[in-house]
C-alpha cells in the first residue's frame, strides 16, 4: 500500500489520541462502567525490541520495532505487522486497539494487536528486507504463537514477509503454519485472502448503496491509494458492482477519467513498476486535486490521518467516505464531514475482510483442511453483512453515525467477555 504524502505528514492526532477521542462518544452511549473504560483503554502487553541488521554493505544498522497486544479478552491477539519510516509506539497502540474493535465487531474469536517496524523498507534490498524480518521475528517470537498473537501483513508488508516470518517461527517451535496469515498459498495461505479486504470494502458499499440509494452500480467511485486493498478493491467494483471508478492515486500523484478508468490495464500498468501518474489514459491529478473529485464514493485506502480539517474535509466532493485504510480521518474532520451530510463508513467495518478471512485461514491451518474461494468469498460475505445490518440498526435507533455504533457494538463484547473472565 502507498500513500500521498498528504497522508501521515498532515496528522494532527495520533493513532492512539484518534482511538481514545472515539472511544469515549461510544463508551458513553453504552454507559460503560469506569473502570472497563480503564481496562479497554490500556494494551495488555506492549514489546519494543531493538533490531540489528547486516546491510549487504557489511555494516550493521539498528532498527526499532514493536508489537503491542492491545486485548485478548477474546481469543488471541491478531494484528499486522506494517514496515514504515513513521511507525511509532502511539501509532501502534492505536491500531492495536483498532483491531481488538473490529475483531470483535465481526464476532470472530481474536482480541486485537498490531507490530511495527521503523523503516523505509524501499531502501532495503530483498536479502536486507528478509533479515530485519527474521531478526525482528526472533526479538518478538516469545509473545507470538497460533494460540498467542498471530501476526497478519499490513502496510509494506506481504505474503513473502509472511513466508519468513512463517519460517523463521517454526524453526524454533516446529512447522506452525496457523502462526501467522496472509501466507503464500503453497505454505498454508487462504484462497482469497489478498483481495479479501477489498472485496470485504465492496460488500460493506453494496450493503450501504441498497440501504440508502446512493447508487453503486454505474456510479462513481474515487480511491486514494492503489495497492493492495485499492487495487483489488477498484477491480472488483468494476467487475463485480458495474461501479464506474473514475480517479485512483499513488505516492506519485493520480488520474482521473469521468467516463471511468479501464482498472485491468491501470492494474498492469502498476504491475510493471510503472507510476500511477504516468498513465497515459486520463487526466493526470495531484494527490491534493484527488480529494476534490466529484464522487458518490470516496475510499482512502492508504495510510491513516489524510481528511483532515486543516486540508480537505470541508472541501470532499463526495456523498459517502469508505475507509478502506486504518484512522484515515481525525475526529474533527469526522465532524465537519457529519455537519456537511457526508456519511462516513468507519475503518473497522469496512475493511474488516482482511482480518475475517486471516480468521478462516486460521481456522484452515488448525484443521488441516483448505476451503474453495468460493466457500471463503461466501462466508466473508455473510460475516460482513451480518455485521454492518448491526451498525446499520443500533446507528438508527440511537440517532449516532455508523462509527459510534460499531463502537458500542465491539466494546460491548469485549466489555463482556472481561467480564465474565472475572475482570
């Protein structure tokens, strides 16, 4: 996944104080006692390790990395592992808790975590990559396990850091397959697996367009980011939903098309190492001239904190925000854009495919038995679904935006099970 360099830049929040300011809407709505605000606040266990590599130059350089388990009240900890210069404790913290929110939203058995490394992995070749993963694997492997804390790839990382992590795990603990997700088929990774958090955004919009009428089929989709999740996620939709995609953007700036873009060469384009910006077939945009495209759907799929007040949440031209990428907007523009008549589609919703089916690959590993694509698309569907008609109905018998409802949802299952725990 790449980001405009709007992205992470402009934050005025951290993860951690974005997560703790809506936390709070939701805890109140729910009258949650103190002292379970406390405990749902503060990570169970937090891991900061110094990682020394050798550089294919001969010296030796020192990386910081973290994995923080935020809860596993209910079941183990499950989170991915982003490599990025930004990476910082409060931004880890705050997805941490991201997850133990969306696992819980999706009501599969998983508390939250996440891990991070300090790093432009863009900078490092493939053998200095694998090294920072395997030393940084060995730094955290005591508080990983299939039972434990399962790691997942996230931003920068991929089914290849998978594979070492996999690798380097099991060469202390014996073959562990269900240690860790998003792997390359051949080592127990799920069919579906690497489009599923963009197939999981299109369910959450098909859902929502029918809900509300705002139009998906024909109607126009602008993504800010174009890897992983919005690569897949364009498309699908224009495969799948007869959505017309009509700007997508890179780190290098974007296009824009208003007859729509063709997404299968856009993706071969992306695929030859070639930039989002140098597609000839479009206008071409900035990442800041991006935001204001005419849409009926605006996903950032990127990195978190790009609508931001001081940049472009009064100026969005859109009529629903789906967040594809973790905490893309602060709370001050998830105001403004709710005083404008934007409705938002909160981060743990809408992109909760990925962790539901790093769930059914678990599941596959523990079982020793692989699901169809087909049976991982069809349960996928209907674990999101299930989900977002929650939101969707205590959002309108509460008279709170979907963010605060799927909040008082997840708090209240993970309140519950500390509860039972004896907390």
């Amino acid at each position: 996944m790449t980001a405009p360099p709007t992205g992470q830049a402009s934050r005025t929040m951290s993860g951690k104080s974005i997560v703790a300011s809506q936390f709070e809407r939701a805890a109140n709505l729910i009258n949650l006692e103190q002292y379970m605000r406390h405990v749902l606040m503060h990570p169970f266990r937090e891991v900061q390790v110094e990682v020394p590599v050798r550089m294919d130059d001969g010296r030796i350089e020192v990386f910081t990395g973290y994995r923080i388990q935020h809860n596993g009240a209910r079941g183990p900890c499950k989170g991915g592992i982003r490599y990025h210069p930004e990476a910082d404790h409060d931004e880890v913290l705050g997805l941490a808790a991201i997850m133990t929110w969306k696992t819980a939203l999706m009501d599969i058995p998983f508390g939250g975590a996440k891990g991070g490394v300090t790093v432009d992995p863009k900078k490092l070749s493939k053998l200095e990559l694998e090294r920072l993963t395997r030393r940084f694997t060995q730094r955290i492997s005591i508080v990983l396990g299939p039972y434990r804390d399962i790691p997942a790839p996230d931003v920068n990382t991929n089914a290849q850091v998978m594979a070492w992590i996999l690798d380097e795990y099991s060469s202390r603990h014996g073959y562990t397959p269900a240690a860790v997700t998003g792997k390359p088929i051949s080592l127990g990774g799920s069919l579906g697996r690497e489009e599923a958090t963009g197939r999981g955004v299109m369910y959450v919009m098909t859902e929502y367009a029918r809900d509300f009428g705002i139009p998906l089929r024909g109607g126009r989709v602008v993504i800010q980011g174009f890897g992983n999740v919005g690569g897949h996620l364009a498309r699908l939709l224009q495969a799948e939903a007869g959505a017309k995609v009509v700007a997508v953007s890179d780190v290098s700036g974007g296009v824009a098309n208003e007859h729509g873009l063709d997404v299968p060469a856009l993706l071969a384009h992306t695929a030859a190492g070639k930039r989002v910006s140098e597609w000839p077939h479009g206008q071409p945009i900035t990442n800041q001239q991006l935001w204001t495209v005419p849409c009926d759907w605006l996903v950032p799929a990127a990195l978190g904190g790009v609508i931001t007040k001081e940049t472009n949440a009064h100026t969005v031209d859109c009529r629903v925000v789906v967040e594809g990428a973790n905490e893309p907007t602060t709370p001050t523009a998830d105001r403004i854009l709710e005083e404008r008549g934007i409705a938002v589609i909160p981060d743990f919703l809408a992109n909760a495919g990925g962790v539901t089916v790093s769930y059914y690959e678990w599941a596959q590993n523990l079982q020793q038995y692989r699901w169809t694509h087909q049976q991982v698309n069809d349960e996928l569907k209907a674990t999101i679904t299930k989900a977002y008609v929650g939101v969707r109905d205590l959002a309108k018998q509460k008279a709170v935006t979907f963010r605060t409802a799927a909040y008082a949802i997840a708090l209240q299952r993970v309140a519950e099970a500390e509860r039972l725990r004896g907390n």
